[in-house]
C-alpha cells in the first residue's frame, strides 16, 4: 500500500470511526443533559442513554461492514466457553493489580481530571452504576475501539502495530493521565484478546469484567486493605499482576490468532 492509499485508510478507517462516535455520543449527552440537569447524579443516567443510542448506530454505520469484509462470526461452542472463561480470569487478576498500584502510585495525586471522573461514575445507585459503567459502557468502547478501530487497524498495519496504536486512541480518550495508564494497559491486553478469538465480544467480556469488578469494590469497600498504601498490599498487587502476565502469556501463546 503506497504512501497516500495508507493515509487515506487511516483517516476513513479509523479518525473517522472515531469523530462520529464523539459527535454521537456527546450530541446525545447534551442534549439529555438539557432536559435532566447536570450534575454527579444525573450523570450516569445521561450515559446510559447516551451509549444505548451510540451502540446501534456505531453498529450499523460502520461495525457491520468490518464485520462482513474482516471479523469473523464466533460459533457458540465448547471452545467459545473456554475461551470466555481464560478472559475474565486473565481480566481479573490484570484489572485488579493495576487498580491497585495505580491507586497507590503518585498518579492519583496528579490528576484533577480523575478525581472528578471518580465523582460522576460513583454518584448513583449500584445498579444504574453497573448499567452504565460496567455494561453498556464497555460494549460501546469496544464496538469502536476494538471491533472498528482495531479491526479496521489490522488491514494496514501489523498485529504488534495495531495493538498498540489501538490502545493508545483508548487511553488517549480517557483525558486525564491516571485513566490513561490504565486504559492503554487494559487495552493492550483486550486488543490481543479480540486478535486471539477473533471476534469483538472478548474484547467486551474482558471490559465488562474489569469494569463490574471496579464498581463493586468501589461502592460496597471490598479489598479496601490492598489498596492501603502497605507492604502487604503491594506484595499481594505485584504478584497478582504476575500471576495474570503469565496466566495471559499461556493464554496468547496457546491460541491461535484468527483476526
């Protein structure tokens, strides 16, 4: 591919995607906000609806054509099974160490943005928290930045290339430095989960999994002690971080890529 047919690619194929996600996106939020208010409260709400208008448009405007030209469909089998089940353990012992050693690190401290971030994701009930943040979030994050971005990414570049320009465009979105580490980590190791299946919905599972595990120690203070700063909580986050890189290294050697 010359050097003007890869540019363009990269603009229809991935800045585009992305812009008309956030025009999407943003449009619905601003205008729920206009009838609702906005505030930490209200804030949740807003983006439940806002990404159940976002998804099935991303869908259809530019998810199914990847879908149909590049992602293969998953069969619901045996296989299927497994391969849900290496995520969410790989995701959990992966989302969990990095929480906790971003949560202990100097980051937290640098980072106005997240601390108003934390705020407006945790100001609602657990339930309409683990819709939107925990649910419905994930699955259209994914939608666009692994099954569109990174799919689309895949046709112009290398595995390595797109992994890691994918959850770069990932973190870069989060606006503040300490989601930012998190979500280009975390989204390295989705990126390479959808590479493995396939298709998007590990990628998904693996988000949700993160995600739903996040927002419920956070509401009910579960695991408060291993972020508190000691020797035992540290210990106990390197190794589970350990545990998970080799647990995901097993997983990316003993399965064969298919996207």
């Amino acid at each position: 591919m010359n050097k003007n047919l890869k540019l363009r690619a990269i603009v229809w194929e991935i800045i585009v995607p992305i812009v008309l996600y956030y025009i999407v996106f943003l449009s619905a939020m601003y205008f729920i906000f206009a009838f609702i208010g906005h505030t930490a409260s209200t804030y949740m709400i807003a983006q439940i609806i806002s990404a159940a208008i976002t998804i099935p448009f991303m869908y259809f405007a530019s998810y199914k054509p990847t879908q149909q030209m590049f992602v293969k469909k998953p069969k619901i089998d045996r296989v299927l099974f497994i391969n849900v089940l290496w995520v969410i353990v790989i995701t959990l012992f992966i989302s969990f160490a990095l929480n906790n050693i971003i949560t202990m690190s100097p980051l937290i401290g640098l980072s106005e943005g997240y601390a108003r971030a934390n705020e407006s994701f945790y100001a609602s009930t657990l339930v309409i928290e683990l819709i939107g943040s925990a649910i419905l979030s994930p699955i259209m994050e994914e939608l666009v930045f692994r099954g569109i971005v990174f799919g689309n990414m895949r046709k112009i570049m290398n595995v390595p290339q797109a992994v890691f320009l994918s959850a770069l465009l990932f973190g870069l979105i989060h606006f503040n430095i300490v989601q930012f580490v998190y979500a280009f980590l975390l989204g390295l190791v989705l990126a390479a989960f959808m590479y493995k299946s396939g298709h998007v919905y590990a990628a998904m599972i693996g988000h949700i999994t993160a995600n739903a595990f996040a927002v419920i120690r956070t509401e009910t203070g579960i695991l408060k002690w291993t972020v508190d700063g000691s020797v035992m909580a540290w210990v106990v986050s390197v190794m589970c971080l350990g545990v998970g890189a080799v647990i995901f290294y097993y997983y990316a050697k003993h399965t064969e890529g298919t996207v």
